[in-house]
C-alpha cells in the first residue's frame, strides 16, 4: 500500500512538473487573448504601433519564458538593439547611453519605466515610456510631404517626445533642445529638397547620369538624413556633426557635380 501511495505522489509530482514546465513556454497566441482582458488599453497601444508586424510578436521582445521576468527582459537595452543597429550606434554613443552603458549591471530593471527608477533612460524608458506600447508614437516623418500644415497628431508626438526627457530635465531645457534640433533636421530637410531639384534637372539631360544622381539621393535622405534625426533625438554628436550634416553636404556637392559634366542646354531656336 505503502508503495502504491508512493508511486501516485511521485506521478503526480511528475505531472504538475510537466503541467509547470509546458506553462513556462509561451506561444504567441497566447498572448493577446489573455491580456486582451488584463491589459486592454496596452493591447490597444502595441496593435497602433509600428511593431504590430507580421514578422513580430510580443516573444520577440519579452522572450518564451512566462516565469516573472518577461517585462524585465523587454526593458534590457538588447531587446531592441538585436534590430535597430543604426539606432543602438547613435544612442550608445551619447551620453545617456555612455552612462547606462556603464552601470547596465547594477540597474534594476524589475522596477517600472518611470521617473526616479533609473539614472539614464534606455531604449525602452523612451519610447516605451510608463509601458506605453504605441511605440514610434513620437517618431516625426523624417521627410514630410511639402506644403503639409501640422495636425492634432503632430501635437501629439511632439508632446509624447518630451514627456520621458521632462522626469530629469526641466521643461525649458527640453523645450530649447528640441527647437534647436528641429531647426537642425529642418536644414537637412532644406539639403534634400535641394538635391532633388538637382537631380530633377539631370533626369532632363541623360538617364545613366540620372541614375547615378537617383542613387546618392537616396542615401543621402534614407541614411544621412535619418542619422541627424537620431543624432538631435539621442543627443548624439557624431550622428549630428560627422556622419549627418557633413554626408549630406558631401551627398549634394557630388549630385551637383553630375550636374556640372553636362553643357547646358541652348535656349536659342
């Protein structure tokens, strides 16, 4: 009898150590039906954002283990910089990402991402702000469409931008950083517009030149434009001063130069 109660404790230990161990390993279906009810509004934010992609879901941030650190895991500056290499370049190189750098190992990452928790923000302290997963919210077009007026949702990102730098700094700082670094970008913006029109006079005058013209505007707008925008949004120098305003200059001069092989056009009949 003795053996017999045994071998059924054992098997029922056996069994809640598999129930256990299968209830550690998420699957992403699981996901969303479960915090659909716990957390409706986050739910909410993350089907708004830009990582409600096919190619993503929440595994792909908090990990597979549902064992009390899946948000700790998600607030992990590796989290985000397994993918965004360009963006982790220019934060890592600013002095926020210098001192969370430095002191990764003793930051408590358990705590909420909110005012007094962490002495530098990481990614997730920004942009996911107080566990606001409508991440890019905040994010401006990094080329908007000319003649567009502002909207109510530019109000929005513009508020949404500042709220996570206001837990350290005071108001007017953020308000003169962040005019200063929209003139910044706004120069850029003023540099691209310009090569296009360049360019626009070189589709006029000969297909191969125009390609080649194409080509380095592209670049020119996809990253040493967007590497000012990081460089203004991360407080970044190199991004702002080396690898942004000096490359488009050096992209407009070389689109300006193609333009210079060709003799002009004769007006005369």
């Amino acid at each position: 009898m003795k053996r017999l109660v045994g071998s059924i404790v054992i098997g029922l230990v056996c069994m809640v150590g598999c129930v256990t161990a299968m209830a550690v390993e998420v699957d992403a279906s699981d996901c969303l039906p479960c915090h659909r009810e716990r957390n409706p509004g986050l739910v909410a934010d993350w089907e708004k954002s830009r990582h409600n992609l096919p190619d993503l879901d929440c595994r792909s941030c908090h990990g597979t283990k549902h064992d009390g650190t899946m948000a700790v895991q998600a607030r992990r500056n590796a989290a985000c910089t397994a993918c965004h290499v360009q963006e982790s370049s220019s934060y890592t190189l600013s002095k926020h990402g210098v001192i969370a750098t430095l002191e990764a190992g003793r930051m408590d990452f358990a705590q909420p991402l909110r005012e007094g928790n962490f002495r530098a923000p990481t990614c997730a302290y920004c942009h996911l702000h107080s566990g606001n997963h409508n991440i890019g919210a905040e994010v401006f077009p990094l080329l908007p469409r000319e003649g567009c007026q502002a909207t109510p949702e530019d109000a929005l990102r513009t508020e949404a931008r500042a709220l996570p730098c206001r837990d350290c700094h005071s108001p007017r700082f953020v308000e003169t950083w962040f005019l200063s670094g929209d003139k910044m970008l706004e120069i850029g913006r003023m540099k691209v517009r310009e090569a296009k029109a360049v360019v626009q006079q070189i589709e006029q005058l000969d297909a191969d030149s125009a390609k080649k013209a194409r080509t380095i505007q592209q670049r020119m707008t996809d990253d040493h434009l967007r590497n000012v925008r990081l460089g203004v949004g991360h407080q970044s120098p190199d991004d702002q001063w080396w690898h942004g305003h000096p490359a488009l200059d050096g992209d407009l001069l070389r689109i300006k130069s193609i333009l210079g092989g060709h003799p002009a056009k004769s007006t005369e009949p």
